[in-house]
C-alpha cells in the first residue's frame, strides 16, 4: 500500500521520464539503469521520511512529557466531552459520566500532590486551553508548511537529476547514432 503512495506521489510525466530512464538505446530494460532510478527514487523518500521521522519524534516526546503531568487518556475524555459554549464543556467536565474534574485529582494525588494543587493546576491549564490550542494549530500548519517545502524540494531535486540523466542518455544516442551513420 505504501509503495503504492509513494508512486502516485510521483507526478506522472516524472514516472514516464523515470520509465524512460530504465530503458536501453534499443528501448529494452536495463535492471543496471533501474537500480539508478530506484536509488534516486530512494533519495526523494529518504528526505521525506526524515522530516517526518523528526516531526514524529518530535510530537512523541511531547506526548511523553504531557502524560507523565495530565494522563491522555484525561484529556481525551476531556475533549470528548467538548462543547461549543465553554461555560457547557466546563460543567461537562465538572459532571457526567466522564468527570474528568475528579479522575484528574486522583491521578494528580496518586502521583504525590495535594488535591489544592490540583485545582491550581486545573485553572491555570482551564485558563491556557485556548492559548494551547492556538500554539497546536500553529504548529500543526507550521509542519504541514515544512513537510511541503521539503516535499517540493525533493521533487525538484529529483525531476533535475531525473532530466539530467534523460539528457545525457538522449545526447549518447544522437552521438552514436549519427558517428554509426558517417562511418
């Protein structure tokens, strides 16, 4: 499934000039000229992969660092629990079959606090919700914008090494072709 992703990620005049490429003078495959695009075709995905590895990384060890201070599975029921007016979602967390306000508490006890800190800490995270969400949002376009450019310039390295290569061959055709003819 993945292979085939990364292939229609590959815009189809780049695949006809890869195909071509793969191609001896006489218009037969070569599996040597087929390893070339392959390896160029790995380069492309290996640029792409390490953005996203880094991105991954990334969102991971903040995911790690969050659970380790508010379980996920806390913040899950919380947004699961979201409402459009926020004095709504506040009683839903404070209430319901899911009170978060409570399982909060005891999972901030059971790690060593007191349940007054709980609370603090619980206005001070009611209080930056908005600001977090905001930093998220800003984050998520930030590395949406970033795995683009680096997407864009992996194919235009590509489709420059791919014309090269495409050239050359099509000038090592003409010279033979026409130092065949004169002889």
């Amino acid at each position: 499934m993945m292979a085939l992703i990364a292939v229609i990620a590959i815009p189809a005049d780049i695949r006809a000039l890869i195909q071509e490429n793969c191609k001896n003078s006489k218009g037969r495959y070569r599996m040597r000229y087929a390893w070339r695009e392959l390896k160029s075709l790995a380069g492309l995905y290996a640029q792409i992969l390490f953005v996203a590895s880094m991105l991954a990384f990334t969102v991971g060890f903040g995911l790690i660092v969050l659970d380790r201070y508010v379980k996920l599975e806390i913040i899950g029921s919380a947004f699961a629990q979201a409402d459009w007016s926020w004095g709504q979602w506040e009683e839903n967390l404070r209430s319901g079959p899911n009170n978060v306000e409570k399982e909060f508490t005891q999972q901030h006890v059971a790690q060593g606090g007191t349940k007054d800190s709980a609370v603090m800490i619980m206005k001070f995270l009611w209080k930056a919700v908005p600001v977090l969400m905001l930093v998220c949002f800003a984050m998520l376009m930030l590395s949406v914008r970033l795995t683009s450019k680096v997407f864009n310039n992996a194919l235009q390295l590509l489709v420059k090494t791919e014309v090269e290569r495409n050239r050359r061959r099509t000038q090592r055709r003409y010279l033979r072709s026409t130092s065949h003819s004169s002889a």
